[in-house]
C-alpha cells in the first residue's frame, strides 16, 4: 500500500483533488490531499516557498507516512521537488503533474515563462499576491463549464512570497524515482530542464492529452497513471 500525498498548484486547496483521491483510495491506497499555506482555508497564514516545503514535509512526519508518493501539481512541483530529498527512505517516488521544477538558486518567478519581470510587477500590483486564474485561462484546456465554474469558484489568490523565494536542493533531482506527466494541450514537450532529467534514466515521461488541469479534465485518468506509479 502507498500513501499518496497531493498537492495542488498555485490557487487552489486541498478540495483539488475531490475527483481523484476516493479513487486512490478505493484501490486501497492511503490518499492526503494537503493544502499549502496561505490558499483555500489557510489563506490567513503567511507563506513563503520554504514554508510550503515544510508544510508538506511537516505533513508526511506527522502522519507518520511511508511508501509515499509524492504529487506535484505546476507550482507545487517546487516544494515537492524538495520535500521528496527531505523525507529519507518514505519517499517510494515523485510525480509531478504539468510540473514547475526546483533548481538551486531559483524562483517560480525567476523562472517564468513570460519573463520574470511581468510575473513579478504582477503580483507587485496584486499587493504582494498572484491574483487567481479566470476563465480566460481556462480555455482549451479539455474543461467544461461545470469545471471551470467549481475552480474559479474555489481559486484564491497565491502568496507572491512562495513564488519569489529560491529553492534549496543539496543534490540534482535526477537521483530521484519520478514520473512526469505531460499535459499535452499546455504545449506538446516537455521543458528544457525537465527533458534533461528524463534523459537520466531514472524519470518516466507519461502524456495525458488533456490540458493543465487534469484532476479536474481527466481524474479517472489521472488516478490510474497515478496509481500505475505506485507500481513502478
């Protein structure tokens, strides 16, 4: 039996993963949809990146979890990423879902597609927060318009602070068992940096072709490539 840890991406709580953890569950897995400081129902409580990362790995000991499986959702692939080399021998593997990474030295917002200065002027003007995605974002994302009601309905904006603090990794991620899984409507490869580590041996691509959202697109799908890690 695994224990699955999940994580959802910036905006959004633990209630992401409503669609996919009875299925992990009923496959007789342990399934702990946790939400990261300073969204949802946490969101009175100050929060930077290593915050997050501790949240998780406060989480993890205080369940006292083994055999974990490690999901990531875009953001949260970051303190993931980090969380994973701080749980000793509990981590049985990582997934990251349509993934950001951790490096040494950088930030979500050093890191930002659009350059960080758009990034960084946004949540500027956002007093100190990302304002959370509207439908705009949402379209030609394999979503319908009951999903896209129920996640902006539940989105709340995303401390600025977990976005600009670096991370801190001790060693390359590529020693780490890990899936990736690609979602193939938010751009049809990989990044540059998550190519490098699938090129090392030890991570698994997986596509899904769905877009950025698939527990909320594809939950039945994303719980079997889950569920199908936990047997890797």
């Amino acid at each position: 039996m695994a224990d699955f840890v999940l994580v959802a991406g910036a905006w959004l709580g633990s209630w992401a993963w409503d669609a996919v953890a009875p299925r992990l569950r009923a496959a007789g897995h342990g399934a702990h949809p946790l939400t990261l400081s300073g969204v949802a129902e946490r969101r009175s409580v100050p929060a930077g990146q290593q915050t997050h990362v501790q949240d998780i790995v406060g989480e993890i000991e205080r369940l006292d979890l083994r055999e974990v499986v490690l999901v990531g959702h875009s953001y949260a692939g970051i303190p993931v990423g980090q969380a994973a080399e701080r749980i000793g021998d509990r981590l049985a593997r990582v997934v990251f879902v349509d993934a950001s990474i951790p490096a040494d030295g950088e930030s979500f917002v050093s890191t930002w597609w659009e350059g960080p200065e758009k990034l960084a002027a946004e949540i500027s003007g956002n007093g100190g927060f990302w304002a959370p995605l509207t439908a705009s974002d949402c379209e030609g994302q394999d979503l319908g318009a009951e999903e896209i009601a129920r996640m902006l309905a539940g989105a709340t904006p995303h401390p600025g602070a977990s976005l600009s603090e670096p991370a801190v990794l001790a060693r390359s991620l590529g020693g780490l068992p890990a899936t990736y899984v690609k979602c193939l409507l938010d751009g049809p490869e990989p990044t540059g940096d998550v190519a490098r580590l699938l090129a090392g041996g030890n991570w698994r691509l997986v596509e899904m072709d769905t877009g950025h959202w698939p527990m909320f697109s594809r939950p039945e799908d994303l719980a079997e490539i889950l569920l199908a890690a936990a047997a890797s």
